[in-house]
C-alpha cells in the first residue's frame, strides 16, 4: 500500500488488524508491502480495511497478490545465500 509517510503506521495497524501474525516486507517512502499468512485473512476483510483506511487518508496505491512458486524459491534462495554468506 502507498499513502503519504505520516500514515505509515495507519497503515501497518490496519494490517495487523486483520491479520495479527503479518510481517512487515519492507517500507520506502510511504510505500509498505507485508506477507499475510493464508489461513488468517479473507480477501473481503482486506477490501472492507482498505475502504475505510480511504476515507481517513490519501490511499495511493494498493494490491493483494497470491504467492506463486516462483515467489518461494527465490525467498528460499536468498535464505540460503544469506547463511552461506554468514559463514
């Protein structure tokens, strides 16, 4: 989700709000992505969280994606490059 900087931690509440155990990817200016376990979020909620967050701030930007394979095999491959780096 992008908003204006000031609303960034909104945001990450609004997020933890539906799903208590998501994890922040990274935020760069005012722009955030968070990885939200299945099995805790229904895609209506989201919706229904990102039109009320609109009517309290500029919401610039926002997207719901499902993880692909591919997603996980690069994440898995960075795991293992990070541990073979630390080495």
């Amino acid at each position: 989700m992008t908003t204006h900087l000031y609303h960034e931690k909104n945001v990450e509440n609004m997020v933890l709000q539906f799903s208590p155990n998501a994890k922040k990817i990274y935020h760069i200016s005012g722009t955030q992505k968070f990885e939200l376990p299945k099995r805790e979020v229904r895609i209506a909620d989201v919706f229904r969280a990102v039109e009320n967050a609109k009517k309290q701030f500029t919401v610039s930007a926002w997207g719901l994606a499902d993880t692909t394979m591919e997603d996980v095999f690069i994440k898995v491959a960075r795991g293992a490059q990070e541990s073979i780096d630390l080495s």
